[in-house]
C-alpha cells in the first residue's frame, strides 16, 4: 500500500510543482504560494494526479479515475491515473490538456493550454509520448503516438508531432518538421513563438524564386519585353520576444 514514505514523496513534489509556477509562470511572480496553491488550475491538475496515481499504483479501486474524473471537470484537464509524471511540472493555463495511459513526462515539463499527448488507433501497450526532462510544448500542439521528445526540446504552438524530436530541437508545422532558430539552439522555457521559422513558408518563398528567375528566362529568350508579375514576398517576423527573453 502507501506509508509515511510516499506521503514525503507525495509532499516533496508539491514543493517542486508550486516551485515551478514561481519560476516559469510571469502571473504567479509575487503571488504567495497559498495563493498559487488554491487560484492555480494547473497546479490544481498535477496535485490531483500525483494522489491519483498513488493510489493507482496502490491497486486501490475506483479511486483513482473518481479522482481524475472531478479533477477534469474542475481544472478541464484531463490526466489518466496511470500516466507518469516527473517533478516540477508546470501546467500553464491548463484549460484542454489531455495526458494518456501510457503517457512519460520528464522533470521540469512546460505544457500550455490546449496540448494533447494522445494515442493512435486502438493499440495496447505504450502507445502515448514520453517527453524528457524540461521538454516545452506550446498551445495547442498535438504529440501523438509512442514517440520520444528529447529533452530541453521545444514543440510550437498547434504543431502536430508523430515522429521523436531530438534533445534541444525546435519543431513547427503539421506535420512537425524539426528546426533551428537562427541557427541556434532555442534555450529556456519561454514562449516566443512568433520568432520560429516556417519550413512550408521557406520552401513556398523558394518556389516563388524559382518560378521569378525562369519566368525572367523565358522573357529573355521570346524577346517578349512584357514585365513579370511580381512576386510578393513572404513576411520576415522580426521584433522582441513578446516573452521578454
């Protein structure tokens, strides 16, 4: 069953998850942790799976998905009992997070609203995610299927991810391609998404290269003098990172 033992473990990950809504939430800076620990809906979340998975794990019936069933209809996030979660987990927001069965999630996890990590098909076993320690997923995305997202990796925003993501990696896109920004690794957990590079937009502002120089080259060789229509070109984000990075 449980004794004293888990009830410190129990308490241990308590301190870790208010700890991190201090450290990855701006709302929650100068907020008391009495206060993050009773207005906080995503920490309300992971507090009520790490009792239901006690007790899952403890055999105890009926408990554990009763458990889930209110935290869903409370929080609107939706953990299955069984699902594994690490320490320091920040569920931002939280309204419409799925986490499966089989779901791994490593220490130091950023999740934001809207974000399943869901299951294909009808398959038994390990059929959810794992993501590695300080993983961050922006709202929205999908990561489905028994995939690996290793860690320190970022998941844009609505991006749909069936395929494992390399540690520090940046994915985008549906289906998830991965990226760099700027050429660099992205580095901590903030949220700037306008700043991601768009692997369907470089390839759409190739094609218009493309089809500009050979519309130039048949001009040249016709002897016909008529201007090409202009190709507009794609939007270049640029400014601060709204996340104050």
């Amino acid at each position: 069953m449980f004794g004293l033992s888990t009830l410190a473990r129990v308490a241990s990950e308590l301190r870790r998850d208010v700890g991190a809504a201090h450290q990855r939430d701006p709302a929650a800076r100068g907020v008391s942790s009495t206060e993050i620990l009773t207005s906080w809906p995503g920490v309300h979340a992971v507090i009520s799976h790490r009792i239901a998975h006690v007790l899952f794990e403890a055999g105890v019936p009926l408990a554990p998905r009763s458990i889930a069933y209110i935290s869903r209809s409370i929080t609107g996030v939706e953990i299955h009992p069984a699902a594994k979660i690490g320490k320091g987990l920040l569920i931002d927001h939280g309204s419409g997070v799925v986490i499966g069965e089989t779901a791994e999630i490593g220490d130091d996890v950023t999740i934001y609203q809207g974000v399943t990590l869901g299951g294909t098909g009808f398959a038994t076993g390990k059929r959810h995610p794992t993501l590695g320690d300080e993983v961050t997923v922006g709202s929205g995305a999908k990561l489905l299927g028994p995939i690996e997202v290793g860690r320190g990796a970022k998941i844009g925003a609505n991006s749909v991810v069936i395929t494992d993501v390399p540690a520090d990696a940046t994915v985008v896109g549906n289906p998830g391609h991965v990226v760099r920004v700027d050429g660099r690794k992205a580095v901590g957990p903030d949220a700037d998404w306008i700043h991601l590079p768009d692997p369907v937009a470089e390839a759409i502002k190739r094609l218009s290269e493309r089809i500009e120089s050979l519309d130039s080259r048949v001009a040249e060789l016709s002897g016909d003098e008529t201007e090409a229509a202009p190709v507009r070109p794609l939007r270049s984000v640029r400014g601060p990172n709204p996340a104050g990075g």
